[in-house]
C-alpha cells in the first residue's frame, strides 16, 4: 500500500488499526504502534498521541486544548 493512502493508524488491544484516506480499514494483528512507527517515515508520520500515529499531510489544524 502506498503511504499516501494511509490516514492514521491507532492501537486497539493486541492490533494496530490501520484507515486508508478512503475510509477503508485493516487490522495489523500483533503489530505495536510503536514497531509501526519505527517502520514508517518520520517526516511522513506523527504521533499525536500514545494511541494514534498520523500522516502528516492529512493533518489540517492544530488546536491546543
């Protein structure tokens, strides 16, 4: 899969959820978002949140809370 096709994957239990720019869904089994993260591009990849790892481009606003 292309990297510009994923939006953002997340943690969910002993998976890493992985959703497409389209909507589309895929469940990593025994995958960490931290081993995902060593794999994916940094400059292509944030992660916001211990959850959630992004891809950048598809990041349109920053909000502080």
């Amino acid at each position: 899969m292309p990297l510009d096709e994923i939006s953002y994957l997340t943690a969910q239990g002993d998976a890493v959820h992985l959703v497409t720019t389209e909507g589309s869904q895929l469940d990593l089994r025994d995958a960490t978002l931290t081993g995902m993260e060593r794999l994916l591009p940094a400059d292509c990849f944030f992660h916001c949140h211990r959850g959630y790892l992004v891809q950048v481009q598809e990041v349109a606003e920053i909000v502080p809370f």
